[in-house]
C-alpha cells in the first residue's frame, strides 16, 4: 500500500492505494499551500505549510487536517509590499528529522527557521538567520522587500547538522542545531529552491537553484557546479537515486514563468550519473515541454523508484527516469493550470 500527499497551489491531493486501486480525497481546498512532509517512521502524522494560514498537521494518517496554533506569525516591517503593519503566515518550507520524527523543523516568509521537539506541539524561534552579514542582500522579485526559507534538510548522519535554503539569497549550514549558522559557502547557490541528501553518502549533498545545480561532498562545506549538458538552468527539484548516490535526478527550465506558469512553461527533466554530462529524459512517459510546469519529485527506499508530479498529473519511475508511468489518481478539473508545491511519498 502506498499514501501519496500532493500539494497542489489550493489543495492537498491525498492518493491512497490499496489492492491496484487509488482513492483520492482533496484536503484544504482553497487554502495557497506551500510544502507537504511526512516521515515513515510517524505515518499518521503530516504537516501542510500555507501561504496565508500558517502550519496544518494530521494526526491520523491525512484523513483529517487541523491548524497549529504557533508563534509563527511575524509582524512586518514598514514597506512589505503596499502595506504597513501587516503580518505573515506564512510557512514555506517543512521538514521532519531521519533521527526522530518528533523533531520537525519549518521555515517562514520573512526567513525564520523553527524547531519542534514533540512533533509540532510547541515550537522553538532558532535566532540569528536574519543577523547574518548577507541577510540584507536577501529578496524575493515578487515581493522585493521580503524572502523566505524555501527548503530544509536534516543531515542523515548528524542530527545537528541543518542546510537551509534561502529564496532568494544563501546556503545556510549549522552544525549545532541551530544556535549558529554558516552563510555562502565557497560555490553555493543564492536562489536555493530544493536541498537533497543521501542516506547512505556522508556529506553529500544536493542543491536545484534558480541560479543552477550545485553538489557538495564535505556536507555543505564547499560545492562544485556540474552544468555540462544541462540547457536549462533555472532548477526546482532534486532528488537522488535511492539505491546510487552517484545518480540524480533534476526539473529544471529556462526561467521563472516557464517554471511556474501553465500558460507559458516549458520545463523539462535531466539526469547526471557520476561525471557524465547531464542527459535530458525526453520521451519516457513523463509530459516535458510545453505546457508543463517544473515537476516536483519524491523517492521512497525502493531502488530506482521515484514519484513525479507536474500540472498534467502524478506519474511513477520504478527504473530512476528511465520510463514513467502516470498513475490513475483522480485530477480535478483545473490542476491542469495549477503548479504542485511538494511531494511526499510513503509506502508499506
């Protein structure tokens, strides 16, 4: 049996299988979601990040979706877009610890990283990401007097080992869970978009940045940039091949508005197996080009497997990009123009 939670721009996709067939049910229709995360290790709980409505969590394997009451809310400075005063909720990015699942971490528009000990209950402000020298030089185009954290990772090796990834302007590390934080390493990217580890590579990390790919092996430390055979440049999703940490997989277009916009995107996917140049996977059963949007991915730990999704519906690899098959979910009418958010994948 397998639960897959999609987050699309206004609602949450729930797609259960059981015995070859999928259910669908649509969670918090009308809310502007932002991240989905779930861990194996705590099935029944997953956490929803929103735009305007800070932080849901399920307690009961994503039939039902509650909002936290927490101290997210940030109270604006004067000339956040065309209001003064105003406060935000919102909740970019989520992630749960491979070392404990009660440990959950969330990132928020203004950049603030939280840390919960008791899987959401109460949270912890992890000070001093704003206080860093570059901060000032962090913005978002859209809304140029802010920028948020877009993604978080917890390294598999070291439970206080952090990488944060600001839209738009740093890598951030911390190697004490964060009481202090590291900022642009040599060769990093500054519009990080999604961070990837591998379990079974110490040190190894992942980066799909609007400013291109980029991978470290000294666990953020200092990267390299890898861009040969790679024709799109503006990058969304990374994942690694859960049985090869030597492979990976990336969505990736041209620009902004042919990532992220039905109407006008044209996005495609790459692989890169050790040195060899990246490879475009065109024609396998997975939509690319135009009229897709950049695809979000997730892996479980079966070998070569990964799970897709774009505006054209949920898709699975069982040989790591090599051939897709879409699955028969239910796709409401008018996903097709709607561009997903994250992708969680857990499996019996």
């Amino acid at each position: 049996m397998a639960t897959i939670y999609a987050a699309m721009r206004n609602r949450l996709l729930r797609c259960e299988r059981d015995d070859g067939n999928w259910e669908t049910v649509n969670h918090l229709e009308g809310h502007d979601l932002e991240c989905v995360a779930a861990s194996p290790d705590a099935p029944d709980r997953v956490f929803v990040g929103t735009f305007e409505s800070g932080l849901f969590r399920s307690t009961d394997g994503g039939q039902t979706f509650e909002p936290l009451e927490t101290e997210f809310t940030t109270e604006l400075e004067e000339g956040y877009g065309d209001a003064e005063d105003v406060e935000s909720d919102a909740v970019m990015s989520v992630t749960i610890s491979p070392h404990d699942p009660d440990v959950v971490y969330a990132g928020t528009e203004p950049s603030r990283v939280y840390r919960s000990e008791d899987g959401g209950d109460s949270w912890e402000h992890l000070e001093g990401l704003v206080d860093l020298p570059s901060a000032d030089e962090w913005f978002f185009p859209p809304r140029p007097h802010t920028h948020h954290v877009r993604w978080l990772e917890v390294d598999p090796f070291d439970p206080d080992r952090l990488y944060v990834g600001i839209e738009a302007g740093a890598f951030v590390l911390s190697t004490d869970a964060g009481e202090s934080w590291q900022e642009r390493p040599p060769g990093s990217r500054r519009d990080n978009h999604s961070l990837a580890i591998h379990p079974d590579r110490e040190g190894l990390v992942y980066s799909a940045a609007g400013d291109g790919f980029a991978v470290s092996t000294d666990g953020g430390e200092s990267w390299d940039q890898p861009q040969e055979g790679l024709e799109h440049r503006y990058c969304w999703s990374v994942v690694p091949d859960p049985s090869d940490p030597e492979s990976v997989l990336l969505s990736s277009a041209s620009g902004a508005g042919s990532a992220h916009t039905a109407s006008s995107a044209k996005s495609y996917v790459y692989r890169k197996t050790g040195d060899d140049p990246w490879e475009r996977l065109d024609g396998n059963g997975l939509p690319m080009g135009e009229g897709v949007v950049r695809a979000v991915f997730a892996t479980t730990d079966t070998e070569g497997e990964v799970y897709g999704v774009t505006n054209r519906g949920l898709f699975r690899s069982s040989d790591f990009g090599d051939s897709w098959d879409r699955l028969d979910v239910a796709w409401a009418e008018g996903l097709e123009t709607q561009t997903p958010r994250g992708l969680a994948v857990l499996e019996e």
